[in-house]
C-alpha cells in the first residue's frame, strides 16, 4: 500500500484512481496465474 501512496503522490492524482486504473490488470493475472498452476502442476489441489 506503501508503493500505491508513492505512485500516487509523485502522478498528483488520489491513490484510489491508482487502485481503480490497475485493479482489473491484477485480478486478469491473478486468474491467469491460477489457471496457469492448475494446468501445469501435476497434482494440485482440485484434482
């Protein structure tokens, strides 16, 4: 959260716009990552 207020305050823009611009970036890669572990580890935990 730290780097969230520093990204903010050195663009002079509220710390929330950051957190709404970069939000749906992080949970496609989160889904990617996800995805990607339950393919590519053989016996992970859903199998």
């Amino acid at each position: 959260s730290g780097v969230v207020v520093a990204v903010a305050g050195m663009a002079k823009i509220s710390p929330f716009e950051v957190v709404k611009r970069t939000s749906v970036p992080v949970l496609v890669g989160l889904l990617v990552v996800i995805v990607a572990t339950e393919i590519l580890v053989p016996g992970s935990a859903l199998h």
